[in-house]
C-alpha cells in the first residue's frame, strides 16, 4: 500500500538520486547523457538544476518523475523505489504541451480524469485552480487563443490539479517572453512561498543563472560531456531577491564562474584527432559571425568582461554564449577566469584586423583543432585531392555517433571561412582549397 | 510558414528495392496463386445485373453505389486506425509492417479486381461475391495512405505532449482518445477525402467490368452509365452523368466540408493563421440544432465518460497474475494464426511457381510485348498530362482571380471518375482508326491528370513572395523565369503527382485496353488487356502471369526511376 503521508518520516529526503547514469546505444556506440549523478532534495525546498545545453539537466529531470529509466543508479522517493511515473510528481513543460483541441478546462479535467475523479468534482476543481492562477473567464478558451504566458498558466494548473507532492519545472519560463515569464516567476513564488500549494518540493531545470538566483534555495550546477554535477551552491538570500543587489550579482557571478568554468590547458582542451585513441573533442555549435562579435564586444570592454555582463549586453543567453566562447578558446583568442573573459593578445590581433587577415589568423589557429588538421592533411594526402563526404562521416561515428554529421558540418564551416578546404554540395565531396597547394 | 499539402504517396525516401521488398513480392504471388486456385471452380457463365435505364431509377442506383463506397470506407477507417496504431506502437510490428504497406501501397490495385472477383465467386453466391469483390477493391485503393497517414501523425505527436499524457497517467485508451486521434484527424480528414474520391474510379471499374461470358458488373450509376452508352441512349447518359455529379457534390456539402469545418480545431499549430477557417452551412446547422445537442449530452458524453474511467489503469496492488496467463494464452494463439499463415503462404508461393513455370514461352513473350505497350501509353498520358497541367497550374497558382474563378470548377469535374465517362468515350471513339488505343491512353489521362494539376497549383502557390519579387527586380525574362524559378521550385511537387498519376494510369490499362461494347469485344495490345482476356477465357496461368507482371512492374518502376527522382526533389529542390 502506498499512501502519500504516513511512511515518510519529517527528516529524511523526498527524493534521493544515488549514481544515476543514462546512456544510449549499444556496446560499439555508447553515448552517455548523465553520468554519476548524486541529488538529495529535501522537503520544503526548490532546488534548481542549472547548465548549459546538452549536460542532461533535462534528462536527469525526467529520469526523476519516472518518464525513462536510468542506466544504472537508483532512484528513491521517500526512501521507495517506484517504479515507472512517479505518481507524486509532475511536470511543467517547456513548450507547455497542452492539447490544443482541448479547452483550457478539458486540459485541466484531463488529468482529473485519469485518475478516475467523478465529473462534478473536476469541475469544481479545475474552476478553482483555473481561478488560482488568474485565467477565470477563460475557461471555454482553446490554449491557440492564449498568451504564451496564459498558455504556461494552465500548464501550472493542470499540474496542481493532481496535487503533487514533487513539482517538476522544465525550463517552464524559456518559451515566454521577458515580461511574462517575469510576471509567471512572481506568482509562483508568491504562491510557493505562501505555501499555497499542496506541493513538498520543487526541482526547476534551467539555463538562466538569474532566474535560479532570484527563485531556488540551492543550486545545482551541471557540466556537460558526459553530464555531471559540477558542484552545488546554496542561495540564502531572503525573499522577494532583488536582481540590483550586490549580494544577488556577487551570487551571479559566482555562478557563473561555475557554468562557464575555466580554460583548461591546451592538450588537454584540444584532445585527439578522430580515429586516435583519447578523447576527441567536439567542434562548438558557435557561428563564425558570432565569435567576431564576441571579440569586438571583448576588445571595447578593454580586453576583460564578466560573463554575466558580456551575456546581458549582448542578449545571449547562456546557451549561445557558451559555445562562441568555447571556441575563442579552441582557437586561443580568449581565456576564462572566475567568471570573466580576457582577450589574449591574439584575441586583441584578431579583433582589430580586416577581414582578410582574420581568416589567415584562423587559418592558422584552427588547425591545431584535431578534427580539423585531419580533414586537411588528408585532403592534401589524397591523390585525386577529393574526398567523399561518406568517407569521413563513417570515420567521425566512431568518435561521435549520431552527431558526427553536425560535427563535419561544422568542421567543413571552420574550413571554407579559413579557406582551407570547401565542399562540393552536388557531388559530395570535400577539396583542398586551391591556394593551399 | 504552413507547408503545403502535396497529394501523393509520401514513403518513398526509404531504401530501394530491398530483401523484405522480395519477401512481399513473393507473399503477393503466393496469396494469388491461392485465389487463382479457387478461381478453378467459379462458374464459366455469370449473367449480370438488368439496368433499367429509367431516369427514376437513378436515385436507387446512386444509393446502392454510395453505399458500397460508404461501407468500404468504413472498412478502410478501421483498417487504418488499428494497422496504423500498431505500427506504430510495436517496433517488431513495424518492422514487418511499414515494409508490407510501402509495397501495398503502390501495387496497381485494379489487376487484382479479376483474381478477387473469380476467387469470391467460386466461394460466394454470385450477387454477394461481385458486391464484395467491388467493396474489397475499393477498400484497397483506400485504406493504404489513409493507413501511412495515421502511422506517421502517431509516430510524431511531440514529445513533450507524449510525456504529459504520460506523467498525468492517460490510459492508453484515453491517450489514444485526446492525444493520438485528435493529433492524427487532419491528416486523416484529408487523406480520407482523397481516399474516398479515388474510391469513385475502382467502384465504376468494378461496376463495369465485363468480360467474355462473365458479367461481373453491379447494379449502381457505373453500370447505368454503361448500359447507356452501350444502347446509344445519350439523354440516359447525361442523365446518368448529372446524377453522379449531384451526388458527388451533395457528399461533398454535407459530409466532407462539415468535417473539415468541425476538424479545424485540431489544427496543432499554436498560432491562429490569416487563413480564414473551413466553413460549411451544413455544419453550422447541426452544429446549432438542439437535437444534436441533446445527443451529445445525453448519448455521447455519458458514454465516453463511462469508457474512459473504465479503461482507467487498475489501482497498483492489483495481480499482474491473471493478466499473465492471458498475455500467454494470446501469444500462443498468434503463434499458431502465425504458423497457419506461413504455411499457406508456402503452399500458395509453391503453387505459383509450379503455375508459371507451365506457361509457355509465347505467353511470356506476350507479357513482354504486352508491359511495353501499357508503359509506353502510361508515358504518353503522362506527357500529355504535363503539357496541360503545368502552364494551367501556374496560371491559376499565380493568379488569385483566375483561382478563385476556376477553382471550384476545375475540383467538380476532377471529381468526377474517368472510368464513368469511359463507355460514353468509348461509344465516340470506337469508329476512329485506333480507336481503343486513344481511348485508352484518354481514360489514363482523364483518371490522372487531376493529381498533376493540383500539385502544380499547391507547388506555384508555394512559392515565396520574395522569390517571386527578386525574379520581377532582376527582370529575368519569361523563359529565364521558368527555368531558375518555377520549374526547380515546382519540381517536388511534379514527383510526388506524377508518381500517384503513374499508379492510376497503369489502374485504368485494365478496364482501357479490353471492351465489351455493344454486344462486340474490342481489344488492344497490352498488359491490362492480357489480365481481362485471362480472365474471359479461364486460362489461369495467364492470368496469374500477367497480373504478378503488372504488380513487378510498377513496383519495379517506383522503386528505381521515381525514388531517384523523388530523393533529387527532396535533397536539391526543396524550398525551406
């Protein structure tokens, strides 16, 4: 027998996570999601799960409310393991996904219904909850007629309509715009901290290092490849956070620190080419366009800018921001410290430079990339000087499985900006470029 | 931007011809050489129907064809939900599935029309076996891209709204109830409404078809049309014609646009559209009628109520004991159904090669003689076809007035079903020096070109403005125009509508090349004609030969030229 009071006594944990791993695929190819994930969240408490895109926050969230099986590791809900969904939790989606044939109500009684409650106690339920979050009158609308953020509202109702005791928030501000997702934020919290809600915990996934500051008790910081947690900070400013005091940026920053990391030594940043043993490295999704921003932006700041700062400014978020970073220090124009960027001299060179001399300073930086100087050389080394595309993509799977495909999009990008090698789109294959012969 | 809907069969970016496509090819083989055998013992003489050509009659006539259509429609609908579901659901099932459907679905339906009707007489009482012969024809030119159309909606409901049915535990049943059908209907909605007017061309066919002193045809409008022309009676004919438009465009107003209207709140898309919803007064007065109400209130919501708790999952403590035994019981059952189907597979495979290796050299060089000519008429209708329909597409695509004039026009007549109208062209052709070969390669025309023309008109309206614009700012010249813009971009959509044109063309060879018409039999060299002369004299080897022929054919066909022009479109023609 389950029921939801008596077997979990005060002090332990609501929920602990115990060397949980997810990987996908089979022996040759593995690609693992999460690795070694330990979690306790404790009764009472909004933790946040933070990191940038692809460390598995949202994995490790869904492994949580039971939606997919871990690898290995376990999971506990006071104490038990479940199997399956977790019936004291749910989820708040990122893309909110109601069902847009539904009304705001059916999309509310639907999960009543699920769980056998009879008509008129629905009713009355998703009436109150539908008021709770301030869409009454709404109650006939279809979701297509809502805002983005009244959209989110129901998905906040629906949640609450089967009383959770876990909450689970995934990215759930994300879609909104600016002004709503500020408006969403304060009523969940004024709802959450007024203990208005039958709920024991919340766990938000997030990239947004201000939006964890101003709303979790502690945050827990993921890095990626394969995702792990990098470390844990704990948020003990009172509420209502104000974004303007110095104690919350201090706390920005220092988070921000911790997401970005540092710029690790160069062997061990670049790792080894394809096929060689040793961990090779991933090619940053980054544009071209963007990093010549980002080192114009580095160069006017005078060589040295806070992350925190250089984001809001340039109004990227964290997902975009990191990547153009990762590869100013792939090709060795910036560095990262606690939480700042400083421009190498390099850097400074490349900013200043016309457009031509910009490609020769790539040019030459970016074939200490081993992906990159192994498509080169053997270009170069090829008789008839054309290579299939088919040809490396076979090669990078063993490296990178389903993203090789990105991965020699990326390369062949790097390549055609440094003139070093093109790609003949009708034909499939890839060439030197003449002026490197 | 909201991507246009292309007509035509949407599967082909999977491999070419592969193992499990030889496998089907075989299975096709074996389940005919399985009818054929049956077909031994169908009697030598049918006698058909009497029509009376009464105008007064017609109403009955048009009732009786309507329902033939309504009740393999039906079967189609089921077919594709449960099949569909399957497909998706299982991964094992897929695997032999999807295969199986992408063969089914571009296998010439009509060179089965004489091996199923032969097969059920044999079995049936006459007037039973023909009205389900013509109901298991339709039901097989319906049910496939209904049934890919389900299977693809399923498989890609986004995943965050799998996942919410998920963490608030639908069952299956209510998953399936306010995610699955729901996120399918438009699609289905549409491909039914192509489905349903491509019923119309196989249930005339079927209507219609006579051979030697085997009158298989059915009383309804096909057959009315028939008995008309062959008496010469052209105010029956016209009458006839009038009727079956009536009907076409009545189902349309209070069946089909109805639907449409009441479906579009299953658009998915979060954005309200500039297009103005689908309307239909029919719609807007059961939609405002009390009585409905009252049904639904009363009948409809009470009843899904009830289902809906109850396939509710049981509580968590409950056995999975019982639950066990069945899963077994089931399984064991579906083993030995299995084994059954395999065996008569085998037999029906050896049955097949033991018939054909007994037909004698000149049938099979018949059959060569006989696949070039049918090909080489199907080209020419496809020419044709394309001469027409693509300066007329991209007229009435570029110009709304034109459009709007033409439009309802152009979708009346395309309703109408060729094979109707072919013993009224028949009946003006017959005396003109290679008649029949015009009049067939005219009803291939007339059975296609619609699906050209409509793909043209989606494919010039799917052209981007801004295109459109730049070729206006670099003032290319007409011919400049056609050559950069309006062919690449309407090269897709031309694939996708010469490949379903391609398939009906080779359809319309069986009931084209071979004619019994007052009295006289007419015939032309070809496939088609082939299937029907094995048919009218019994020789079954014949017949099993040149229907496997027809379906290699095309199979082979689609799975080489048209894939590789379809992956060209997909890969280098698409405009994003």
């Amino acid at each position: 027998m389950m029921t939801t009071t008596t077997t979990a006594p005060a002090s332990t944990d609501l929920l602990t996570v115990h060397a949980v791993t997810k990987s996908y695929g089979t022996a040759d190819k593995v690609f693992t999601a999460v690795k070694d994930i330990d979690l306790r969240i404790a009764e009472g408490e909004f933790v946040c799960l933070l990191g940038p895109s692809g460390c598995g926050k949202s994995t490790l969230l869904r492994i949580i409310a039971g939606l997919m099986p871990a690898t290995s590791g376990e999971v506990l809900y006071c104490g038990r393991h479940i199997k399956g969904v977790n019936p004291y939790a749910t989820i708040v989606f990122q893309t909110f996904a109601l069902f847009p044939w539904l009304t705001v109500e059916q999309n509310v009684t639907v999960a009543l219904k699920a769980r056998s409650v009879d008509p008129p106690t629905r009713h009355a339920t998703a009436l109150r909850l539908i008021d709770t979050v301030g869409l009454d009158g709404f109650e006939k609308a279809y979701p297509r007629e809502l805002s983005g953020g009244m959209r989110q509202k129901v998905g906040f109702a629906r949640a609450m309509a089967v009383e959770p005791e876990l909450l689970c928030l995934d990215e759930p501000f994300s879609a909104l715009d600016v002004l709503s997702a500020e408006a969403l934020r304060g009523e969940l919290m004024e709802l959450w901290l007024g203990k208005k809600l039958p709920t024991r915990a919340i766990l938000m996934v997030t990239h947004n290092i201000e939006e964890a500051v101003l709303m979790a008790d502690r945050i827990v910081v993921m890095g990626k490849n394969p995702g792990h947690v990098v470390t844990e900070i704990a948020v003990e400013l009172h509420h209502p956070r104000v974004r303007k005091d110095t104690a919350f940026q201090a706390l920005v920053d220092r988070v921000y620190a911790a997401v970005a990391g540092h710029t690790p030594s160069e062997a061990e940043s670049l790792g080894t080419a394809p096929g060689q043993p040793g961990h090779t490295r991933r090619l940053p999704p980054a544009r071209i366009n963007a990093l010549s921003g980002l080192m114009e932006r580095l160069n006017e700041e005078g060589g040295r800018s806070d992350l925190y700062r250089l984001g809001a400014d340039l109004q990227l978020e964290l997902d975009d921001l990191l990547p153009v970073l990762e590869s100013a220090q792939i090709l060795g124009f910036a560095q990262v410290t606690e939480g700042d960027a400083v421009l190498t001299p390099l850097g400074k060179a490349f900013a200043e430079a016309t457009i031509l001399t910009r490609k020769q300073l790539v040019a030459g930086r970016i074939l200490r990339q081993p992906t990159i100087l192994w498509i080169f050389e053997t270009l170069r080394q090829d008789d008839n000087q054309r290579v299939a595309r088919s040809f490396f993509l076979d090669k990078l799977r063993a490296d990178f499985g389903d993203e090789a495909s990105n991965q020699l999009d990326l390369a062949i990008k790097w390549g055609r900006y440094a003139e070093l090698f093109d790609y003949d789109d009708d034909r499939d294959e890839l060439y030197p470029e003449p002026a490197q012969e | 931007m909201r991507r246009p809907f292309r007509f035509g069969p949407v599967s082909l970016s999977r491999p070419s011809i592969s193992a499990a496509d030889l496998v089907v090819v075989a299975g096709l083989g074996a389940v005919l050489a399985l009818a054929i055998r049956l077909a031994w013992r169908a009697p030598a003489v049918v006698a058909g129907p009497r029509i009376s050509l009464a105008v007064s009659a017609l109403p009955w006539y048009a009732l009786l064809s309507t329902s033939r259509m309504a009740a393999a429609y039906v079967l189609s609908l089921g077919f594709s939900l449960a099949y569909g579901y399957f497909a998706a659901r299982s991964q094992a099932a897929r695997k032999v599935l999807m295969p199986l459907l992408d063969i089914l679905q571009s296998v010439p339906i009509l060179s089965f029309l004489p091996v199923v009707l032969l097969g059920l007489s044999a079995l049936l009482p006459q007037g039973i076996a023909t009205e389900l012969a013509a109901i298991v024809l339709i039901f097989t030119s319906q049910a496939w891209n209904m049934t890919y159309s389900f299977y693809q909606s399923v498989t890609t409901v986004p995943q965050e709204m799998r996942e919410a049915a998920a963490i608030f535990r639908l069952s299956p049943w209510l998953r399936f109830r306010v995610l699955d059908l729901p996120f399918a209907a438009l699609g289905l909605i549409w491909n039914s409404m192509m489905s349903w007017a491509g019923g119309w061309f196989f249930l005339m066919a079927a209507e219609i078809f006579r051979v030697g002193s085997r009158d298989f045809r059915l009383a309804g409008l096909g057959a009315y049309l028939q008995t008309a022309a062959d008496a010469n009676d052209l105010k029956a004919v016209a009458a006839g014609v009038i009727t079956l438009i009536l009907t076409i465009v009545l189902l349309d107003q209070i069946l089909w646009r109805p639907v449409l209207a009441w479906a579009d709140k299953f658009k998915v898309e979060m954005v309200s559209s500039d297009a103005p919803p689908p309307r239909s007064w029919f719609y807007d007065v059961v939609h405002h009628s009390h009585l409905i109400g009252w049904l639904r209130r009363r009948c409809w919501l009470p009843v899904t109520e009830r289902l809906d708790l109850r396939a509710n999952l049981p509580a968590e403590s409950e056995g999975t004991k019982g639950r066990g035994l069945w899963r077994r019981l089931s399984l064991a059952v579906l083993a030995l159904l299995g084994f059954a189907a395999a065996a008569a597979l085998l037999f029906g495979f050896y049955r097949a090669v033991v018939t054909l290796a007994g037909l004698p050299a000149a049938g099979w060089a018949a059959l060569g003689t006989g696949v070039l000519a049918t090909f080489g008429r199907v080209v020419a209708s496809l020419v044709l076809a394309l001469l027409w329909t693509v300066p007329v597409g991209v007229a009435i695509g570029t110009n709304r007035r034109l459009a709007g004039v033409l439009q309802p026009v152009v979708q009346v007549v395309a309703s109408i079903p060729a094979t109707a109208l072919f013993p009224v062209l028949v009946l003006a052709l017959l005396r003109v020096p290679g008649g029949l070969n015009l009049a067939a390669v005219i009803l291939m025309l007339a059975g296609t070109q619609w699906y050209l023309l409509f793909n043209v008109i989606a494919g010039t309206a799917a052209i981007p403005q801004d295109l459109r614009d730049s070729a206006d700012l670099l003032r290319l010249s007409r011919w400049q125009r056609w050559k950069t813009l309006t062919l690449p971009a309407l090269f897709p959509f031309l694939v996708t509508g010469a490949i379903t044109a391609g398939g009906g063309a080779w359809n319309a060879s069986i009931v084209a090349e071979y004619v019994t018409f007052g009295g006289e039999t007419h015939s032309t060299v070809g496939i088609g004609s082939l299937i029907a002369q094995a048919t009218a004299a019994s020789d079954y080897r014949l017949l099993l030969a040149s229907t496997l022929t027809m379906v290699l054919a095309v199979v082979g066909i689609n799975r080489t030229w048209w894939r590789w022009l379809y992956l060209q479109a997909e890969v280098r023609f698409k405009l994003e």
